[in-house]
C-alpha cells in the first residue's frame, strides 16, 4: 500500500481527531492512528473506545488499498517538525513496518505498524434519528454550558451536558450542584420530544471543531439513548451517551424572586476578581451587600489577617439584604455571559440566585440563564 498526502492536510486532520486519544489505554493499540485506504480516500481514525473520531481526506495518488494502525505519538511529533511538502506513505505487503518520506534526498523514517484488523471497529448506527444545528448555535451551547458540568464520579450524569429536544427548541443544560447553566435555542426542532447526556470529552473535541463556523452540524442519535453521532465537514465524531437520568433541574430554578440588581457585567466581574484575592482560598467567600444607595464587595480570610471591600455601581430594587457566594464560581459565570450589563434575581440569602443578560426576552431565538447557589457567610 502507498500513497501521498499534503504534510499540512494530514497534520491538520490528525491533530483535530487525536483529542480523543488516550493516555491509559487498555488496548494498545488505541495508542495508534488507523490509516484506511478505500479507492482514493483516506480515513485517518482515533478512539478510546467510548468516543471515535474519523476525518477523511481525498487523495490523488494512490497504490493499494487496505489499513493499518500507526503509533500516533512519533508520527504526530514528526509531522509538526517537516515543512510543507507532500509525504508519501508505503508499507510492504502483510508487513509491520510503515514508511514515511518527504522526498528521497531530505527525509525517510521507518516505524513499526499493526495490521487495521486489529483496531477496534465503529459499531454502524441503525434505526437512528437525526437533526441538524448550525455549528455557531451548537459551539456556543457546549461553551456555555461545559465549564458547569460536574466532576464527582459518586454523580456521574452530572459529568455531562443534558441535551432536550421537543417541538419549539433545543435546550442544553449543565450543572455541578453549585452552578447550573441553561441554555436554549429555537433554531433546532423536532418532531417528537426526547432527551441525552453527552459526555464532557467529544463535546470538547466538537468546540474545537467547529468554531467560527458557519455551517450545519447533523447529529445522529439512537433514540435508547446509548449513542451518538456527529458529521461536520469531513469529520464524523461517534460516542457513547451518559446512562441513567439527569437531575430535575426545573425543580432548582427559584420562582417569585422579589429581588433584582442590575450592573455592568464587567465592572461586577472585575471587583469579583479582584476582592475574590483576599478570600479564604479554601471557601473563595465573599460578602455581596445589596441596598438601594449603594453595593459592598467585601471579603476577608482571618487566618492570613487580610481582608477586601469595594463598591460598585448598580441598580437594586427590594429590601436590603446581605448574600455570601463562592467568588470563583461567580467569577466562572461572569465570564462566560456575553453582554454589558446582568440582572441577578434573588428572594432570601440561602436561595439560589439567577443571572442573565439584562436585554434578554424570552421571544428571543436563544435564552441563557446561569444559576449560582449562594454560601453561609461567616456571623
């Protein structure tokens, strides 16, 4: 088998689907590329079993057909090292060498290959629905929503991004029981109502993927909720989807909140970070004292006898109230809302707190809603 390949073409395809490869593979052979000749196609393809990524690239000089499976670490290194140049693969018949040359003069490096038959093969997708999302809508959900996915293997489906989809909209959805964000579009609709989890790996390998684009994504899913499948481009992305139920978390959503304060999203998030500093880097509490006049920041860590306050700007609409939060995970929020100026909805200092872009209406084609849970404060 021998074929050649743009240098940059394959370096750009190899590093896009090796983000799924992992570092504690149980089958060696996962620690290798597999490289699929089929008419005039490659298919280069990276699992670890749980997720497998594909990309395909056309060629235009080929010998052969046929697989094999190349360690992928040597010839990502390698790659990244050569210029632009085309690089022409080949390996003997029923061999375990492969070689690489970027012209006979300058470069030949040989390595040591398995036969393709040993790679563990993707499990066909049948009887599957499908929709598509436009890559812009679909990057911003995962952005939106990743950072709040959970980490505790005792609650594994909050380690993951619930996915709903009904007649009206598509809804992602994400918590750690700390924070939770709630993102919503009505550009995706389906004929009937259904919902998933989807792991936190392939939705990072997707975000970054897909940014900056203004193309469609299409999303195969078996309806059991077991897996996945997404095609953009010249890439297809399969995976296995999370088990199990994700949390009501309608029930966590306050209602009846009697209390808003308006402010500059950078201005409030610029004071979080700097007073956050003088917290207790152990509970990153911090003071919010909310009243009509005026609004205090303050944070103090009495083992290290440092402390901080600032005002800020803003305007408050209900009776004063002091409220405690975990300045990191506000800081968090902050950060990933895109707008100048928040509305924080609250009721009491032990309920959850809502905040969201001041000019948003629920008319609009995509809603965003962040939920932090407040902290005792300290007597």
């Amino acid at each position: 088998m021998k074929f050649i390949v743009s240098r940059n073409e394959l370096y750009k395809n190899l590093s896009a689907v090796s983000g799924v490869l992992s570092t504690n593979n149980t089958m060696p052979i996962l620690d290798n590329f597999l490289f699929t000749i089929s008419g005039n196609k490659l298919t280069v393809t990276a699992s670890d079993l749980d997720c497998t990524m594909c990309a395909e690239i056309e060629l235009s000089n080929v010998d052969g057909e046929g697989s094999i499976a190349v360690p992928s670490k040597n010839l990502l290194d390698t790659l990244k090292l050569i210029p632009e140049i085309p690089i022409v693969f080949s390996t003997i018949e029923d061999g375990d060498k492969v070689t690489l040359r970027y012209t006979a003069a300058e470069g030949k490096y040989d390595d040591h290959c398995y036969h393709g038959d040993e790679y563990p093969s993707v499990k066909p997708l049948e009887d599957f629905q499908t929709f598509e999302i436009e890559a812009a809508i679909l990057h911003k959900a995962i952005t939106k929503t990743l950072f709040a996915t959970g980490n505790d293997e005792l609650r594994p489906n909050m380690m993951g991004v619930l996915c709903e989809l009904n007649t009206d909209d598509i809804t992602f959805v994400a918590t750690d029981a700390h924070k939770l964000v709630r993102y919503r579009s009505n550009t995706v609709k389906t004929p009937e109502a259904t919902q998933f989890i989807l792991p936190k790996k392939p939705l990072q390998q997707l975000k970054n993927i897909i940014g900056g684009s203004n193309e469609k994504v299409t999303v195969d899913y078996l309806p059991d909720g077991s897996r996945i499948r997404f095609v953009y481009n010249n890439i297809v992305l399969y995976s296995s989807l999370k088990e199990g139920v994700y949390p009501n978390y309608k029930n966590v959503i306050p209602t009846n909140n009697d209390k808003t304060f308006v402010v500059s999203r950078d201005s409030f998030l610029q004071c979080i970070r700097r007073v956050g500093i003088y917290s207790n880097q152990s509970t990153y509490q911090i003071r919010v004292s909310l009243n009509d006049e005026i609004t205090t920041i303050a944070a103090e860590d009495i083992d290290y006898s440092k402390k901080a306050e600032e005002t800020i700007v803003g305007i408050y609409t209900g009776d004063p109230m002091d409220i405690g939060f975990n300045a990191k995970f506000l800081r968090e929020i902050l950060e990933n809302i895109e707008a100048n100026e928040i509305q924080i909805d609250l009721s009491v200092p032990n309920r959850a707190a809502l905040i969201y872009p001041v000019d948003q209406q629920d008319t609009d084609a995509e809603n965003l809603l962040m939920l932090i849970m407040p902290v005792m404060l300290n007597s």
